[in-house]
C-alpha cells in the first residue's frame, strides 16, 4: 500500500493497488448476473409448457368445425320395412342439389294429395258452394263450377305460390339445371303458426318422416279413387 500525504494539509490517503484484487472482483460480479442473464433469455427463447399447452387449446378452438358431408341415407323419409327404397337408381350418381331437387317434387305433391284426399272425402258429402248443386263426382266437379272459364285467373292464383319456390333453386347458367340450393330445406315455407316444428334435430326427422309416408299414402290413394270414379262414373262417398 501507497500512502500520500499532503503538505500542510494533515491528510493522508490510502491507494487500493489494483492487482489481484481488481479481478476478483470482477469475477464475482459477473457470476452474480449469470443466473439473471439465463433465466431472461430462456424465458424468451423456450416458453413454458402450460402456456404452450393453453395456446394450442385456443388455436383448436377457434379452429371452424369441418362441413358435414351429405349423404341421402341421412334424409328422413327411410322406414321400415323398405328402408332405402330406390328400385329406379334416382340417386345412384346425382348430386346434392339434384337429390334436394327429387325430395322438394316429393313433398310438394305430398302435400297436394293429402289436401286432395280430404276434398274428395268433404266434397262429395257437402257441397254449399255455387247454390249446392253440383252433386257429382268429384274428379269432373271442377268443370262443373263457373271456375272453368276463368283459366287464366286459377293459373295466376297459383303462379304466386309457385314463384316464391324459384328462390330456393341453383342458377340454371353456368350450373347444373333443376337442383336446389344445399342450404335450403326442404319443404320449408316459413309457415308454422301452430308452432308444431320441433326444435330437436331427431323430432324434427321423425315429424318429416310422418308427413313423407302420409304424402306418400296420399299420392297412391288418389290415384286409386280417381281411377275407381273413372271406371264407375260415380261417387265414392
């Protein structure tokens, strides 16, 4: 050690020599920052695991669901004892739209017939309309009825209804002609004002399923009675 003194002042100083000592501290130093230095940089480079973890979770959550695949097995309208009952191969190869197509021609003429069915039966027993004579068989009761000579007036009654179908089909140009968009469905009208469409995806099948066998009951009961009314030439109630 140096030890300087200064004249007339009575102060003296004490030099640190700047040899081993220096260094040593220094090393140690610079091992106290080592661990800061580690876990700083690991943080940044390496995240943890449950972080890592909970952003996949997210990235699958956000991920959008894949689009079911259509298949006509999974329409309703397939009961016992037939089931899937295709004898003529309609939708052996066609398209989703075409399939929709086939199933909405289905129902639209169910529904015709059904309300067909109950004319003949409430027809033939009561009749009050246009003075309560037309006493006659119902397949030619129309005829009867001034309504014949009104044509063009019947045909624009039911172009109103019918147009309003036109939305629900793919466009003719460019695509495939006479198929149904695949978001429509079927037979929805928009009208329920009992309410009676179930909400649950099984009830909702299992209702569309009755109103299917029942059009379909329909259909082949009026051309039974058409049929019996043309060979007989009378009424059936």
């Amino acid at each position: 050690r140096k030890v300087r003194t200064f004249a007339g002042k009575g102060i003296s100083l004490q030099a640190t020599p700047r040899g081993p000592h220096l260094r040593h501290t220094h090393e140690m130093f610079a091992l106290a920052l080592a661990p800061t230095a580690f876990s700083v940089t690991t943080s940044l480079v390496a995240p943890q695991p449950r972080a890592f973890v909970r952003m996949q979770e997210e990235a699958v959550a956000e991920a959008e669901p894949p689009a079911p695949v259509f298949s006509v097995l999974d329409l309703p309208g397939i009961t016992g004892p037939l089931g899937f009952f295709d004898p003529l191969d309609f939708c052996g190869e066609a398209t989703e739209g075409k399939i929709k197509f086939y199933r909405e021609v289905e129902l639209k003429h169910g529904r015709v017939a059904m309300l067909a069915s109950l004319g003949f039966l409430v027809g033939e027993n009561f009749h009050p309309l246009f003075g309560g004579g037309i006493d006659v068989p119902s397949y030619i009761a129309f005829q009867e009825t001034p309504l014949q000579t009104f044509w063009p007036a019947v045909i624009l009654f039911i172009s109103i209804l019918e147009v309003f179908s036109v939305f629900s089909f793919n466009t003719p140009f460019g695509g495939e002609p006479w198929t149904i968009r695949s978001d429509y469905e079927n037979g929805d009208l928009g009208f329920d004002p009992l309410g009676l469409k179930p909400t649950d995806p099984a009830e909702f099948k299992e209702m569309a399923t009755k109103e299917l066998n029942n059009g379909r009951l329909a259909m082949i009961g009026m051309a039974g009675m058409v049929a019996q009314e043309l060979v007989s030439g009378s009424k059936l109630f």
